[in-house]
C-alpha cells in the first residue's frame, strides 16, 4: 500500500499540471512553459532558435520519475518521492500520449488569446522531449518506447545524466542529450549527489555521443562548477558530440532549499564562461538565447 506522504506528493504533482499514466507508475507528461507561451502566440523554447522545434506541439515526458542522483541545481523535490509500484507498458504511453498531452492544454481551448489553428496544431504533436523528471535510462523499456515514438512519427531527444550506458546505447533517438555538470569527479560527486560514483560511467556514455546527432549540456552553477574549462573542453573534445549547450542555472523550484540566488548566472557570465571553455577545444559558440541564458557551441568548419 502506497504511504499517504508519496499519495500527497503525487497530488502536489497533479496540481502542478503532471498528467499521470497510471496510478501505479510515474511515468507522466507536463506541458512546459514554452509550450503554452508558444501555443498564445509568443516566444518559443530556444530549441525553435537552434533546432527547427515548434514549441505548441512538443510533448514534455517522462517514462518515470526515480532518479539515482540528486543534483543540487535541480528543480525538483527530493523530500517528497513519488512512489512506483511498477512500471508502465510502453504501448499504454504510445495509446495515451496524445490524449494526456490534449486534457493539460484544454483549458486554453477558449482562451481568447489562442487561435483556433494554433490550439489544432497543439493537439497534433510532432515532437517529444523525454526530460520532464527522473531519469529515463532507469525505465527498463526505454529502448523500446523511443523507437516506439520514432515509428509513429515524432521526432524524440532524449536528455539523461548519462548513468546508464548500457541503456543508451539501446537508444536511438533522434537527438541524444547527456549532462555533464563538472569538469571533474570530485565537483561531479559534490554537485550532483549520485547514490554512488557514475563518473566512469558517464564518460562511457559520452564515447557513444560521436556516432550519433547528439549534445553535451553543461548547466553552469556560478560558484561551484564554473571552474576548469581546460577540463571542459577536454571532455567535449573526447565526446565530440554534434552540439554543446552550455546553460545557466535558474534559481526555481526546489532547487532555491539548497542553493541561493547568487548560484544563477546572467547570461553574460555564461557566454564568458563558453568562450573560455572554447578557447581550449575545437568548438565555437555559433547561436543564443539570453532570455534562455544558454549558449550553442558547434564544432569549426575545418576541424
């Protein structure tokens, strides 16, 4: 029997616009702030700017929500886990998805500021982003899921800590995301809190990033991690992967318990930082976002 503190945490998460699959899984969608700024009418992610993605009819999931680290950036509750009694079918997410994604955006249906056509596309996705929480690679079925998402026609990324190499080799998604948030093993451990040491199995998953459309994201704490960018860009000349986002982080959610306001970035400093960081590798900074306080990188044309 589920105890009432994770049965309390699953509805803080409900009213909080999660749209769970089940009552016994933590696999679940939640459509992001760009979506619906995208779907009025406004700015859209800075995934539009650097990769074509049309921000109304992306599908922000997760297949569940356990996690093996507890990054002290993340925005995200430690103290209140939502239990998983077991996981959920990947054929039961590929059925609901669509409707999941339609009963969180129907209230914006009659909103005046949403255009008939607009709110047609939103109920149309093209596009999933498997990174709303937890980390995707200990959902056993993965695999299977993404090439699920990919046969009906969406495009998928795939955003994982990179724990779990064996799984993400499985995986091939359109475009794979690994997070790399140290430069090395020591701030790894302090900053990221793994319930044991991953780092060399992270380095494992970034060896497969060079045979594939892939990113590194590097979110930057100011004070902690923005540190060493010789070490970052060794890591990304190791990786080579296709794109680098270097990004501040934002002083939200449950993340403000543990770090203070003074950790958040301005833009201006994290740009300093990517071209420090470029200044030792072979990557260059080709696009931004201010508003999104992250920077592209792009390996040169001539090497």
């Amino acid at each position: 029997m589920r105890s009432q503190r994770c049965e309390g945490a699953r509805g803080a998460l409900k009213k909080q616009g999660y749209q769970f699959f089940s009552p016994e899984s933590t696999a679940a969608v939640k459509p992001c702030m760009w979506n619906k700024r995208s779907l009025k009418g406004g700015e859209m992610c800075y995934k539009n700017r650097f990769y074509g993605i049309t921000s109304h009819r992306c599908v922000q999931m997760t297949p569940t929500l356990r996690c093996n680290q507890r990054c002290r950036f993340c925005w995200r509750s430690f103290e209140h886990e939502v239990e998983e009694v077991e996981e959920c079918p990947p054929e039961v997410i590929l059925e609901n998805v669509r409707r999941l994604q339609k009963r969180a955006l129907s209230g914006y249906k009659v909103s005046r500021y949403v255009s008939k056509e607009r709110f047609a596309e939103a109920l149309d996705p093209d596009m999933v982003a498997v990174s709303l929480s937890g980390e995707p690679t200990l959902y056993s079925r993965l695999a299977e899921l993404i090439d699920g998402f990919n046969a009906e026609g969406f495009t998928t990324f795939l955003v994982t800590n990179g724990t779990r190499p064996e799984m993400l080799a499985r995986c091939r998604p359109f475009q794979t995301y690994v997070s790399v948030d140290a430069p090395d093993r020591g701030t790894y451990l302090d900053l990221c809190n793994p319930d044991e040491d991953y780092w060399d199995r992270i380095m494992e998953s970034l060896d497969l990033l060079s045979s594939r459309r892939s990113a590194i994201r590097t979110t930057v704490v100011k004070g902690l991690n923005d540190i060493d960018a010789a070490g970052y860009a060794a890591i990304y000349e190791r990786s080579r992967p296709t794109y680098i986002e270097v990004k501040g982080y934002m002083y939200l959610g449950y993340s403000r318990k543990r770090l203070e306001r003074e950790n958040m970035p301005d833009h201006a400093e994290v740009r300093a930082f990517a071209e420090e960081i470029a200044a030792h590798c072979s990557y260059e900074i080709t696009d931004e976002s201010p508003i999104s306080r992250v920077v592209l990188m792009e390996r040169r044309g001539d090497e």
